[in-house]
C-alpha cells in the first residue's frame, strides 16, 4: 500500500501523468513497459472501460510501475481499485464518500475540483493535492493561478485538454505538482500496439518536463 507521501514524491518525479483508456487488458502490459522505457514510472488507468479493472490487476506484473486507477466515481470502485491493486486514486469530481472510502482504505486520492468551494471542501477532508478538471475548460493555466492565490500550499495535477503544446504552460506553475494527458497515450496507438511510437512520445515529455524543471 502507497503512502500519500509516496505518491506525492513519484508525482513531482514523473511530472507527467499519462491518462489512459484500456479496452483490452492483454494491451495493459505492454504499454506499461513503453511508458518505462520512455521514462515514466507512472501510470493512470481510467475506469471508462469493461477492461479497466483487469488491466489494473494485470500491471502488477510491473512492480515498478506506480499504477493509479482514474474515473473512480463511486465508493464501491475505490473497493474494486484497491483489490486490483491500485496505487493511488484519480476522480473528475469531488465525491465526500469517494474520499472517505479511499481515505479508509488507506489510498491516496486526487479528487477533480473546479471551484473555490469544491477546494475548501477538499482541503476540508484533509486533503493538500487536487486534480484540476476539465482544466483547458476551465481556463487553464490562468485559472490555476487565480484559483490557488486564495489557497496557499495546496498542489494542483490538472487534466483535461492538455497537449504536448499546453503542457509546458502548467508545469512552469509553481502549485501544479504534475500534469496529466493523453496524448502519449493515444487509444489508437494503443489499439494498434504501437508501443514504439508510445515510448517516443513519452520520451519527448519526458524532457519537456525536464527542461521546465520542478
């Protein structure tokens, strides 16, 4: 079990989360060694898919993984996660029971917010880490800015519209810990097991991130 401590270090590691939507889980693997092979060591499975929880379970396979499981909606799916083996949690909204369920089962969860109120009920939970969602709907990079002057400290992984082209705009934000995207992930890189031109373009954020620095 991951401590919130450590998923925070392997966020400000990775500084890009790769958001991935998996419908077979015999691709779960392979796309997993890619992102390592491409320099990431971390990944989120979204629950948008009859194949998620088994591509959960099957990436356990790569220990040096740190697997979240995204989409979680409902309580019973922080069970389902956790049971498959994830890591860390990843919700669009901010559900009280969601990370209250997480926060029993000793899983860290970033839930979505997108205003002050969801954040005050966030850092009400007792929570110091938020997903931005959906953030180039929300204004992006500005938006952060104006939303985290009020709330010093708290971090923010936003998601949502974000390209190889915007990312950089977030990651030079000093609240984003990380920022996530899928477009070195494409689905139908991955349905086409195109697992080099998956590690390409991870190794090119890679060291975009590198350049932008933490």
């Amino acid at each position: 079990m991951s401590t919130e401590q450590q998923i925070t270090e392997a966020l400000e590691a990775a500084r890009i989360v790769p958001v991935v939507v998996i419908d077979n889980p015999e691709h779960a693997v392979p796309l997993g060694r890619a992102l390592l092979e491409g320099g990431l060591a971390i990944i989120e499975v979204t629950y948008r898919t009859a194949g998620a929880q088994a591509a959960l379970t099957a990436l356990k396979e790569l220990p040096e993984l740190i697997v979240g499981a995204g989409t979680v909606v409902r309580p019973d799916q922080v069970d389902s996660a956790a049971a498959a083996g994830a890591q860390f949690l990843v919700s669009p909204g901010l559900n009280v029971d969601v990370v209250r369920r997480a926060q029993a089962a000793g899983l860290p969860i970033l839930p979505g917010v997108a205003t002050p109120s969801d954040i005050m009920t966030a850092l009400s939970l007792g929570l110091g880490t938020v997903k931005f969602f959906p953030a180039a709907t929300l204004g992006g990079p500005s938006a952060i800015k104006a939303m985290s002057a009020p709330f010093p400290g708290l971090r923010f992984v936003p998601t949502g519209g974000i390209s190889a082209a915007t990312v950089g705009d977030y990651l030079t934000i000093p609240a984003v810990m990380a920022a996530g995207g899928s477009w070195m992930v494409d689905r139908a890189l991955i349905e086409a097991e195109d697992w080099a031109e998956i590690t390409r373009r991870t190794a090119e954020a890679v060291a975009l991130a590198a350049q932008i620095g933490a």
